[in-house]
C-alpha cells in the first residue's frame, strides 16, 4: 500500500467538492485528506486530495476523478516535483514552569505561539506529515487538549501550471 496525492483543478460550481467525495463514497475509495482552495482564476477551485490503497484502487481513483464533469485537470503528485504542507494547531495545558519548555519544543519546528493563558497555549505549525508528527511525539510527555489539522495541500514545482 501507499498514499498518494492528487491535486484536481474543477470549475468553481456549487457541489463540486460534494461530488468529488461523493464518487470516493460510492466506489468505497478511502480519503486521507481532502482540501479545497480559490486559485488565481477566480472561476476555478484547486482540490487536493490524499488516499492510501494498492497501485489497482490508486489508479481507479485516478481514472473515476477524470471522468467527473467539473474535473479540468488531474496531477498526480509525488515528492520529487511537489511542495506538499499541512497545517496543525495544538492546545497544550501547561502551568507557568511547562510554558518556557514548549516555547523551546516549538522553536525547534519554528512553530509559532499564537495563544496563551494561565493554563494553556496554542501553537501552530506548517510542514510536511513527519515534522508534525514529530512535533506532537515530543509533546507526549504533556497535557495536549485539542488538536486541528487542516490537511495536505500540495502544489507542484516549476513554472509550468
């Protein structure tokens, strides 16, 4: 099994995101991540998606996204020509002598504290699945209350669009 990561270009039309987890739904592909974002053209929207599955389902992912009306493109993504990041915010309950550790731990990742009060801190931070996961393995040994991932956008390298 691996994961693999496509990046749609679809009109900008009322549902197409709804349709497009819809057809994963009925063919019972998987959806690691999905997000949705305007781009430069106003009258298209940029879809990444991430799924895991044999090379077989991986590529019927590929040929069902194709077939879909709203769906102008397809790229299939992998790690040599694709700058691929998430994002995550965390919520740590520290007491006053914790707060200097986490500021150290988020330093290392140049993650940024973007909330604190007397008993917890947000910090967020951007990059690829193995930094925030490695980010979150050292926060093991604290009280995490809540976390919020937005999942994979990717986009590819190069001037070509």
């Amino acid at each position: 099994m691996r994961q693999q990561i496509y990046s749609l270009v679809v009109d900008n039309t009322p549902g197409v995101l709804s349709r497009i987890a819809g057809l994963f739904s009925r063919r019972g592909f998987n959806i690691d991540s999905i997000t949705s974002g305007a781009t430069a053209d106003p009258k298209y929207t940029q879809i990444t998606v991430v799924a895991t599955g044999e090379e077989l389902v991986l590529s019927q992912i590929e040929k069902q996204v194709r077939k879909l009306e709203d769906v102008r493109s397809v790229t299939l993504c992998n790690e040599d020509d694709t700058v691929a990041r998430e994002l995550i915010m965390v919520k740590i309950g520290v007491n006053p002598t914790q707060r200097a550790e986490i500021i150290a731990i988020a330093d290392i990742f140049r993650a940024n504290v973007v909330d604190v009060c007397t008993e917890a801190m947000i910090v967020e931070l951007t990059g690829n699945y193995n930094k925030l996961d490695g980010f979150l393995d050292l926060l093991k040994g604290y009280e995490v209350l809540e976390i919020a991932r937005t999942g994979l956008t990717a986009i590819t390298r190069g001037a070509k669009k």
